[in-house]
C-alpha cells in the first residue's frame, strides 16, 4: 500500500545508544524547515537498555497518525545490520533500505540461547531492491568520531527523501550542540556521498 | 511560534501557560518526561519528584487548596497508589486548578499492566480528558484546570503511551498568572467527617449532572460530518488512526470523554447508518453507547488487548467491508534474528548482585526498575514481581507461610523509598527473617535518572539531605545491617551465605552508582588474553553485553566495557585483566 495522504513515512531501527534520536530530531528539523507537517514517534523507557530502539517520523501537508503503516515507508534506516530485517515489513516495496554493516552481538547470541544470521549481506540483497550497504561506523571513525555514525546514515538516507539539499545544513546546525556542528556536518556530507 | 513537541514537552508548556504554580509526580514511563520538562520553568513552577504517587497527589491536593493551580503526574498503575486520595478529593473539592496527569501503556511497551485509567474517573465520578496530539495536550491541560475551577472537581488527563512519547506541532502562548488567594478556613468544606461527607456526596452528584451538560457543548468533543453511511466515535489518539485510515467517514471525536457526552452521542448515532466506537482497551465508551439503547459495533472488531494503530484499523475496515485482511507481518527471515531484548548495561551494580545470588538455591521476589532485568538469562534470578514494594512485603509473605528455602526480597532505592519501608516495618514488626537487598544505586534508573530522596538533590536543582536506607532499617528493628559495594564479587556471595545461616532478618545495601548516570564509576576496558582463555564460558553466564562471543571466539568490546571486573572475578583461569 501507498502511503496515505501523500505523506513521507521514515522508519529508523537500531540498538539502544546509538544516537536515533538524534537522527530522527534532525530529519523532523529538516521537514519542518520545508513547510512541512511533522509527527514523529519515539521509543523511550525499557527498550533504550541494549533492547532494539525504534523511532518513526512522518511529514507532509498535514498528518495524522504518528505511526507509519507497514509497508508504506518511503525510507528503512537500520542502524544495525542485521536489525533491518526486524522492520523491513514497514518498507513500501519501491523503498529505499539503508543498512549500516555494523553489527552489535546481543547478549542473548553470547550466552548461546540464539544465533546471530550468518549471511546478512546476502539476506539484505534479497530483501531489498534499493540497498545502501555501508560501514557507517567505521565512516565516523574516519571522520574523528565513532558516535557520529548516526549522522553518516541519516546522510545516506536524506538521498531517499525530496526535501531540497540546503535544509539539511540548516536542521543539523539547529539540532546538535554547537561544538559538534562540523563534524556532524561532514559526517552528513560522508553519508551522503555514498548514495549515487 | 510553532515547536516540534513530544506529548509530555507540551503538558509542561501547558502547565507554564496555564499559571501552574506547583507541579509534582514520582517517575514512570510513559509520563516522565512532564515533570523533567516542568523543571525548565521552575523560576515560575514548583517542580519536585516526590517519594510515590500519593504523596505526590495528596501534595497537590494540598497547594490546590490555598487556590495554587497544580499538576500530579504519574503512570497509570501510581494512580492505584494514589486511589485513596483521589476517591476523596472528588467529595472534598478544589479551589485552584486540579490535573492529575495518568499515562497509560496500552501494548505494555515498559509496564507490568495495562489497566485502562478511565475507569478510575468513572469511580471516582470526575472528568478525564484525552488529547490526540501535542498540541491538544497542552490544550486539553490548560481546559482540564479550567473545568477544575469551574466545577471544583480534581480532573485527570489520560495520555497514552502514543501520546506522550510523539512529537507534533503545537503553537507556543504566553503564560497567564493565577495568584492563590491563599486557603480559606471551611471545615464543612474541606473535612468529610461522615456528617460533612454526606452533603459532600450529594454535591458530587450534582456536579457530575452539570458536567454532562458541560462535555457534550465542550469544544473538546466534537463531530466531524462526512459520509453519513459509517460514523465512528473516536476516543483519544484513535482519532488520528480514524482519519487516516477512514477519511471517509463521519467522526464523533472524543477529547472529553467522562461524564459521557450523551447529547452528541445520540445527535451523531442519529445522523448515521452505522456506528462504530474505536477505542483502546476497555469498551469505556461502547459500553455507554449501548446502555443509552443504541446498537453499535466496537469490541466486537476492535482489540481490547494491546495499542491501536493505523494496521490495526485497516484490518477493521477489512472486517467491516468484508475484503481480505490485510497482511503484513515481519518477513520470513525476520525469525533468523536473535531476540534483543533489554539488558543490564556493561558495569552495572545490580549484574553482580544476581551472579552472586546465582550460588544459592533460594527464592528471589523481586521488584520493579533496571534490576527486573535480573530475571533474564542467562542471570535468571529472580521469582517474582507483583508491584513496587511488592518485593519486601511478599518476601515476609513467603516466610511467615513457611517457605522452607530461604527467601530474598530484592528493591532498588527508588523503590525502597517509594513504598519498601512499609514492608520492611512489617518484617521488623511481626519477625520474619528473609534477606532484603537494596541495589542502592542512588538513583531512579529504570525510567530515566531521576533523583530521589536517596540522591542528594531535588528536581529544582537544590542540595538535600541524602535519605539512609541503614538509618531506616534500624528504625524498623533490623539489627543485621550491612553495606556492601556489589562489584566486590567474593565479598557479596560470602556475605549473603552467613546471612543464609542466620535466623535473623537481614539487610543488604549493595551500594553502588549507576554507571549511565555517573561516568565516573565508569574504568577502562578489560581484555580477555586468548592465550590463557580455555573457553569454558563461565564470564558469558553473567549476561554482559560487552562479552561478545560468536563462532567459538570470546572476546571484550572495547567500546562497550566499562572496567567493572566482575567476569575478571568469575574466570577461574586469569586470563582476563
Ligand atoms: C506504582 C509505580 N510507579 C512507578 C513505576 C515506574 N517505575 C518502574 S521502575 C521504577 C524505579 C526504579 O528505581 P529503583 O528502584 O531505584 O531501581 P533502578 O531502576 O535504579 O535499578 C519506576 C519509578 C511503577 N512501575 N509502578
Ligand atoms: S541504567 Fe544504570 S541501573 Fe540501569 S541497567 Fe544501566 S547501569 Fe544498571
């Protein structure tokens, strides 16, 4: 199904610490800076220990529920690699999938009571179409800042989405502290290079 | 100036812009968030995190009657807490605006329960009010104190777990001040001894009368006309799911939806062929619908177990329509992924505690914060969990029937203060002997770090005398105290087996910081050396996330690690350092 209302769905997954948060107040920043209605919904509270963290945002003329419809997301962000899988039923089938190779091993495959999937790469090309398959951490690293990371894949994302270049700049310098406004800045502009 | 606010930022804005003078809570997801919001204007608020929800509500209850405007914000279950004030504050009134603000989790998503606040209003015969978005958050807040004056009534405000925790748009306002005028000596008034109580329970129903008129003129509930073949009642943020899901239909949206709106109620079930009533958990509504003798679908096709959502009414459009239901589960290769449930966190104090107790075959009943945890594998070490002191008092339980294993009652500090003296008096009091265990970590983790009388600090930002737990054990007639640092593995486990030999009841400050809350606990990362490491997966049983072990390898990860040494403590064969 089509998204309704012709609003944008994004549906952003990861692990508890990864800085979606972050992520998901950037890109509703940037919608708003476009005249856009915005709703977003965020996990806090249990899940934020270590458990998978989920945040959705949904933008528009004018939007209703805060909650994407599965398979109506334009854009899947998986801040884990194999955490993408969990959620790739919120993707519309012509959407964009950006996945993070990054995998954080669940305590649950250290104490031997489950298995973390073997051939993610492989599971992922099947899944999705439109993948964008990258080591976003191992970007941030390289940029000076592992915790970045977050940044590099909304850069990735924003390629999915119509909302004009400039406003990313703008969302990002209105968002993070100010003594990490550069950084965030090149690591967007890293995440976004990565996606032709 | 418009703000992307999550529901709980604007319930803050709102208590700013309505004159709110006092405003307090005890933490609980998902309505924490308003009072650590509040704290933002405490220049014009009083803000505090008090010790449990009734002393928050009866605080409130308390600077109303001077004529101060006040808020109390809980969870859905603090309300069963604060229940005893709440069923008289309806008889007893109020002079300055009353909102107690209850956030409910339907779909449990960090709950115990999912009990439906609106009852509670029903009881309680007052108005509950429920906002869709933000900006009807901050709305509804400000009508809900308003409609307190008005009336003289407490009002609740229900929020949801959806409620509180999106962000919307919501156009901010200047602040408006209400000055008390101070309290008012009325005996009559304000002491329901049985013969004051008895006009106080007529007066109740009375009011109840003129607040029926009042909700169906309310521009809180209104009716949206579309087509006339199906009407829906929308209740709350099912409203947003309506209008998504049926742009359709005609909508009777409810914002106010105790006491009933019966006037529009029978206007919109009038106007329309067919009638649904869409609303989380209880059939509150629907059950209303049909006493005032008119037919409609409701818990017939919508869920009362769990949250709503946009799927959930395409599948009742489905159902109405008589077309497929739609389908869209997880992916086949979703089932290949590991259950990531939440953790412990690497270094916290409260892991060592359940490795310890993990030497003993005993009886752990337990409680609620980060130390629940202590209930997953591989820790599995703890019995039970029934409410927030329920752990002390069912450890007395357990004994005093006889439990022929020793038995251990497990709190955090938070949860000691909020509700563990009681049962702890009580072990004192009627001599039982379990072992309790404080994991004093000096903070309110589980929802978020908050402070506490145990913390040193208040929600205004001031300095305050830090509660001890050793001074109220004694009061209680513990004799056997002890505080312990829980990272100090052999220590715990020797302590806790010449407790097991005693006759005597026993407790066990396991004191330690938060490493999330005070970085400073945290020490750098350990290695495992892969030259002595024999595989033997004893560290893996403790269940910390930064032990990482896939395809036969174990190792530390550096960025996870928090230095605290207890798989250093556990590996028989030195290898990690
Ligand atoms: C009556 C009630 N109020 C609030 C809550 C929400 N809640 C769950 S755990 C918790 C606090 C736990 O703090 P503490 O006991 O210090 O343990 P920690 O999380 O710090 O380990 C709270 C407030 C609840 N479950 N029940
Ligand atoms: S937040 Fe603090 S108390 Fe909670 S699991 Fe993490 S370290 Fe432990």
């Amino acid at each position: 199904m089509n998204d309704n209302n012709s609003c944008t769905s994004v549906f952003l997954i990861g692990v508890g610490g990864q800085g979606i948060l972050l992520a998901s107040a950037i890109l509703s920043q940037a919608a708003m800076l476009c005249g856009c209605d915005v709703k977003t919904n965020e996990v806090h509270g249990m899940a934020q220990r270590g458990g998978t963290v989920i945040a959705q945002v949904r933008y528009g003329k004018k939007v209703y529920s805060p909650l994407v419809t599965e398979g109506s997301a334009r854009v899947l962000c998986s801040f884990e690699a194999a955490e993408a899988l969990r959620a790739a039923h919120y993707l519309a089938p012509d959407g964009l999938a950006v996945v993070n190779q990054y995998q954080i091993i669940p305590v649950s495959v250290s104490s031997g009571m489950a298995t973390y999937p073997e051939h993610v790469e492989e599971l992922l090309k099947k899944q999705f179409p439109r993948l964008c398959y990258f080591d976003a951490t191992q970007k941030a690293i390289e940029i000076g800042n592992p915790r970045t990371a977050n940044v590099v894949l909304l850069g990735a994302l924003s390629k999915g989405l119509e909302l004009e270049e400039s406003v990313w700049e703008e969302a990002i310098r209105k968002t993070v502290k100010p003594q990490f406004i550069e950084i965030n800045l090149k690591a967007f502009a890293a995440g976004r290079a990565t996606v032709q | 100036m418009k703000e992307l606010l999550s529901g709980n930022e604007a319930i803050a804005r709102g208590a700013y812009e309505a004159g709110v003078r006092v405003a307090v809570g005890y933490p609980g997801t998902p309505s924490t968030e308003i009072l650590e919001n509040v704290q933002r204007y405490k220049d014009k608020i009083y803000c505090e995190w008090s010790p449990n929800e009734k002393v928050a509500f009866e605080t409130a209850a308390g600077a109303c009657l001077t004529g101060a405007r006040s808020i109390v914000t809980m969870k859905h279950v603090g309300l069963n807490v604060a229940a005893d004030p709440l069923m008289t504050l309806t008889y007893v009134g109020t002079e300055g605006g009353f909102v107690a603000i209850v956030a409910d989790d339907p779909g449990m998503h960090s709950s115990q329960n999912e009990q439906d606040t609106r009852n509670y209003a029903r009881f309680a015969k007052i108005p509950i009010l429920e906002p869709s978005d933000s900006e009807e958050a901050r709305d509804f807040l400000v009508t809900g104190l308003d409609i307190s004056e008005k009336f003289k009534t407490p009002v609740i405000l229900r929020t949801t777990t959806r409620v509180s925790h999106s962000r919307s748009l919501v156009e901010l306002k200047e602040r408006i001040e209400h000055v008390p005028q101070g309290f008012k000596k009325n005996p009559p008034q304000y002491v329901p001894i049985p013969a004051w109580a008895r006009p106080m329970r007529q007066r109740v129903e009375k009011r109840l009368l003129a607040l029926t008129e009042e909700s169906s003129n309310s521009p809180l509930n209104r009716i949206e006309w579309g087509e006339r073949q199906l009407g829906i009642i929308a209740v709350g943020i099912a409203y947003q799911y309506a209008k998504e899901i049926f742009p359709e239909a005609s909508i009777l949206k409810l914002g106010w939806c105790y006491p009933y709106p019966d006037k529009l109620i029978r206007e919109f079930a009038a106007g329309v062929k067919r009638l649904l009533v869409v609303e989380e958990l209880d059939d509150f509504v629907e059950e209303h619908v049909k006493a005032l003798g008119i037919p409609c679908d409701g818990k017939n096709i919508v869920p009362n177990i769990g949250e709503l959502s946009p799927l959930r009414l395409m599948e009742i459009r489905a159902k109405i329509e008589g077309t497929a239901i739609p389908e869209h589960k997880p992916i086949k290769d979703a089932s290949l992924l590991p259950p990531r449930p939440p953790v412990l966190c690497p270094s916290c104090p409260h892991r060592s505690i359940f490795a310890a107790l993990g030497r003993f075959d005993v009886v752990v009943t337990g409680d609620i914060g980060c130390y629940s945890l202590g209930v997953s594998a591989p820790l599995n070490r703890m019995d039970t969990i029934l409410c927030m002191g329920g752990g002390i008092s069912m450890a007395h339980g357990m004994k005093i029937a006889g439990e022929t294993k020793r038995v251990v009652g497990i709190v955090g500090d938070s949860t000691f203060f909020h509700s563990g003296i009681t049962g702890l008096l009580d072990i004192g009091y009627n001599k039982s002997a379990p072992v309790i265990i404080v994991a004093d970590n000096r903070i309110t983790a589980m929802t978020g770090h908050q402070d506490n009388p145990g913390s040193g600090k208040t929600l205004m930002g001031d300095s305050a005398y830090q509660a001890s737990i050793t001074d109220f054990a004694k009061a209680c007639g513990i004799k056997r105290i002890f505080t312990i640092d829980p990272h100090n593995f052999n220590a715990m486990v020797a302590l806790l087996k010449e407790s097991f030999e005693t006759p005597e009841p026993t407790v066990i400050i396991a004191l330690s910081p938060c490493v999330v809350d005070d970085r400073s606990a945290l020490r750098p990362a350990l290695k495992i050396d892969p030259t002595i490491c024999k595989h033997c997966k004893m560290c893996l049983k403790v269940g910390c996330p930064a032990i990482e072990s896939m395809d036969n390898t174990i190792k530390i990860n550096p960025l996870l690690c928090g230095g605290c040494k207890l798989c250093q403590q556990i590996c028989k064969f030195g290898a990690i350092s």
